[in-house]
C-alpha cells in the first residue's frame, strides 16, 4: 500500500476546498466530499462531489507521480 499523500484541489471563486488523502484514508475522503455537498452553508455542490470522487477513483487505477509527467 502506498504511503503517497495526494492532493485534491478545487477553486469555486474565493473558495479554496484542498483534500489531502492516502490510499488508506480514499474512503473516508469520499465520505467527506458527500458531507461537504450535503452542507447548505457550503458552495460545494453534488456536482463537485462526483467530479472529484472520479478524479480520485482515476488516480487510484493508474496513479503516477508529477515526475513522471514530465520526463
């Protein structure tokens, strides 16, 4: 299991909603994407929740490091 801290950013106008999460904390970081667009008080939307729940989801099948994005 991986002990690689990934980063998960979201910028919705003076908004800034920044996930940091393992491979061992995935779970409860997707149930605090449903939690924060359950809120009212919050701009994060379910739209959100899915569009970053799919971005983890596609980190998890073929992860790769910013390095290797570049060479």
């Amino acid at each position: 299991m991986s002990q690689d801290v990934n980063v998960l950013a979201l910028v919705k106008g003076a908004e800034r909603y920044v996930f940091l999460y393992t491979e061992a904390t995935r779970a409860e970081t997707f149930r605090t994407l449903a939690r924060y667009a359950s809120n009212p008080d919050l701009s994060f939307t379910w739209y959100d929740a899915a569009v970053l729940s799919q971005k983890i989801r596609q980190e998890s099948i073929s992860p790769s490091s910013s390095a290797e994005q570049f060479f």
